[in-house]
C-alpha cells in the first residue's frame, strides 16, 4: 500500500494543501474564539524576521515608533465619514467594563488614523514640527466572516505608518517612497516575492483616502493577494481633526497626511507563494534558521563534530540550529525540517566522520550532495543566495507565465477563470466593467501605466486594469 502523503497535494485541494501546511508546519492554530489565531514559536519567528527588515526600512525614512491605545471612543469614528462608513461592518465595540455599562461605548482598534489623527492635532502647530512620521507595530482587530488563518482573521498583527505634511506634494512622494523603496524593496529582496505595483481604482480604494497604492502577487493557485498598502489621505482626516499648521508665511494650513500599513498576512503570501508539496521553502535572506545542522546517529563523535559544524557557520554569520536529538528517529526530524522550509540541512552520520563530509540537502532547489565539511563556510553563503535568487525568478515566472491580454470582460473573465490574472485596458473597462466584473468574482486589482509603471491619475491615458480572483 502507498504511503499517504504528510500534506494534501496542491493539485488536488489547495486550500486544504494551505491548512495541512499551516498545521504541520507548526505555524499556527485556531483560537478559541471565532477568527483568532494563535502564531506559534516557528510562525512567530517568521513574523520577527519580517519585523527587523522592515522596521529598519521604516527607520531609514526618519519615522520613529509609538504606540497608541487599543480602546479609541466610539464618538471619534464619527468625525470622517468615508471611513467610518468602509469599517462599520467590521468593528468591534466594548459597551461594559469594571462591571457597569461605559458613558461611551470604546471600539477595539480597527486601525488608528483616528486616534492618531487626534494626537496630531495637538502635537502640529507650526511648519518647523513637520513632516511628523510616526508608525507603531500593533495587533488590530476587524470582525471577519470568512475567516482564514493568516490571510483574514478578527485580529491579527501589523504595521501602520501615519504622517502630516506641508504639501500635497510631499505627502504623495512619501506614500510612493513607503509603497516602492519599503514594501517593494523587503517583498522582492528578502521574501522573494513577485508584484505588480499600481494604484485601486476608486471602489477599492481605502476608506478616506484619495489615493491607495498597492503590491499585488500572485499566489500559487493563480489568485491575488494584496500584500501591502501605502495611502495618500489627502486633507481629509486634517478636516476632521482640525490638524494646521502655522505657515512660514504665517498663515494657518491644514496638513497633507499618509497611512501605510502591512500585516501577518504575509506570511500566508510565503506559504502560497513558496510553499510545494513537501511544506514551506522558506526565502534564505528571511529564514530565522537558514542551515540545520543534523546528527543521524547518537555516537558521542557525531554529536562532537554536529556542534562543532554549527558553531563554525554560525560565527561565519549564519543563522543555524543544531539538532541533536538522536532519541528522534533521523528520518521524522529530516521531514519536520523539511515541512518547515529551512533552506538547507546538512546531515552527519559516522560514515561522514571517516570521509570529511557532510551530506547538504537543498529545500529550495532539490536535492542532496556530499560536501567536503572544510568548505562549508566557504559554499554555503553562496547557495544560500542562489536559491534566495531563484525563488524570486520561480514566483515571477508564474505571474507573466499566467497573466493574459485581453480586450473584452468575457475573455478576461474566461483568463481568470483558468487560473490567472488578466489585463484589460481601464478605458474598455471602467466603473460599469468593474460592477461586471464583479458579479464573476472577478476584481480590479491595480491599475498600471501602459509602461508598467504607477499611473499618476486613474484616468491617465493608456491605463491598465490588472485583474483577478483574490484573497
């Protein structure tokens, strides 16, 4: 009889292939209540790694951390009307505390541009505090009817930049910067991740926004994902919060704002990304164990020379764990390791004691070869980056291998439905096409400029609509 498979073949069910992986892999769990998840040590680890790298983007643009409560009143979800209207459906309210109903009911933070906004008011009064930029990493919460691990539950954690400027003109450049040379730069470079950066039309766009910039990728069953947003808030919120500044020509203006945000989400865009049959590969530059070291036998020399490999690539700058628990059968440890994606192990036995060589097993690429243990210092860094390399060029392959051009909605709909995305000019399309669109489950995802680039306007000539199905 054959052995049944540790995951769900993608082919076959792949949102059980995406469960099976989450749970075997050790990512994460239900909570107990309807939505929630528990993010456990390995999965929490990934969002660690995601955290130092884009914190440090962060920094590098002279915003700084804060943090703000997670109880905001009711009363300031009224104060712009776009976006208390965009998150009522998804709000949750507290209404008692300490045993007696509240004065004022207090929503569980859904995002903050509200209380933020608040504290800017106070904080701007002239043009010498601008610009202000402030992000904070915090958990939210939106009441998700579909709840899927990773991808939409009723909380999850992220990052929400928020900034006051002088000009509309900053403020736009600021977003663009966050959208391309932040979030591009981490999703591309450490995640390995392929996107196409554009703008939402206005349906999609974020509730008080006059501009949201997105990345899109595309996901191992042809789906979108929308992995990260950057929004231009134009005065709106500075309206509603009475947030001026004094000019230098001494007169009072409102400020020009920007909201950004990224969350857990994207370790399910690694998973559907990345992921194949055996488990997760995990992208080398992001991998909190890059090399695992294994001993297959429990003798006292195995174990000796295991340590001794792993203390040696670890003080050449390599994030390694060694795993010596012999009293583990050798091959169930082999498939955990492999479950959970890390880049390469490297396993030793007695036989590689006598020959001077350890067996090097490729998650990312495939395969093992024998290698002189001497040259592991010097081989593995560059394998490490090859397979980075690689990961990258595999997800970038799928989506111009999968996306069609096409004119009409029927054909855009029939490219979708085979498992793609498609782009249709915005021209042909528009509002109406759109509403079309929609009733297939199709979405615009992003519109592009006919060379690729983001378009300045949404009714900018030669306009792309990249659409699809989405998570």
């Amino acid at each position: 009889m054959a052995k049944a498979p540790v995951l769900t073949p993608r082919a076959d069910d792949f949102p059980r292939w995406y469960q099976d992986l989450i749970t075997k892999a050790e990512l994460a769990d239900n909570g107990p209540v309807r939505g929630t998840m528990v993010i456990r040590p390995y999965g929490y680890g990934l969002w660690e790694r995601m955290q130092a790298e884009m914190d440090a983007r962060i920094k590098e643009t002279g915003t700084q951390n804060a943090y703000f409560p997670l109880l905001i009143p009711q009363s300031y979800f009224a104060r712009e009307a776009d976006h208390v209207e965009g998150f009522a459906p998804e709000l949750a309210v507290v209404t008692h505390g300490g045993g007696k109903e509240l004065e004022e009911p207090a929503v569980v933070r859904p995002t903050s541009e509200m209380i933020i906004n608040d504290y800017f008011s106070k904080w701007v009064q002239s043009y010498r505090d601008l610009p202000l930029k402030i992000n904070q990493w915090a958990n939210v919460v939106r009441w998700e009817l579909r709840p899927r691990l990773f991808l939409r539950t009723t909380e999850f954690l992220w990052q929400e930049g928020h900034t006051a400027h002088a000009t509309y003109e900053e403020a736009r450049d600021f977003a663009a910067h966050i959208q391309q040379h932040v979030y591009g730069d981490f999703i591309e470079n450490v995640l390995a991740v392929d996107f196409v950066s554009g703008r939402k039309t206005a349906k999609e766009r974020f509730a008080g926004a006059v501009n949201t910039l997105t990345l899109e990728s595309m996901m191992g069953d042809g789906k979108a994902l929308q992995m990260v947003t950057s929004h231009e808030l134009g005065q709106n919120f500075a309206r509603a919060f009475n947030t001026r500044y004094l000019s230098r020509e001494g007169k009072q203006e409102l400020v020009w704002q920007t909201s950004w945000g990224s969350t857990t989400r994207m370790i399910g865009a690694l998973v559907m990304t990345h992921g194949d049959d055996n488990g997760l590969r995990v992208p080398p530059r992001l991998a909190q164990i890059q090399v695992v070291v294994l001993a297959i036998k429990g003798e006292e020399a195995v174990l000796a020379k295991v340590r001794e490999i792993g203390d040696r690539l670890k003080a050449a700058g390599l994030r390694v764990h060694v795993d010596d628990r012999t009293d583990i059968p050798f091959g169930r440890r082999a498939v955990d390791w492999e479950l959970k994606g890390v880049p390469v192990r490297i396993e030793v036995g007695p036989r590689d004691l006598e020959s001077g060589t350890a067996m090097v097993a490729r998650r990312i690429r495939g395969g093992k070869e024998p290698m002189p243990v001497d040259s592991l210092v010097r081989l593995l860094p560059a394998i490490l980056e090859e397979d980075q390399a690689l990961l990258l060029a595999q997800s970038r392959e799928r989506r111009e291998s999968r996306t069609s051009d096409v004119s009409t909605i029927e054909e855009a709909v029939e490219a979708v439905g085979a498992g793609g995305w498609a782009r249709i000019p915005w021209a042909d399309l528009g509002e109406e096409g759109e509403a079309r669109l929609a009733e297939h489950a199709v979405s615009v995802r992003c519109l592009v400029a006919a060379n690729g680039s983001v378009p300045d306007a949404e009714d900018a000539p030669g306009n792309v609509a990249v659409v699809a199905r989405a998570y």
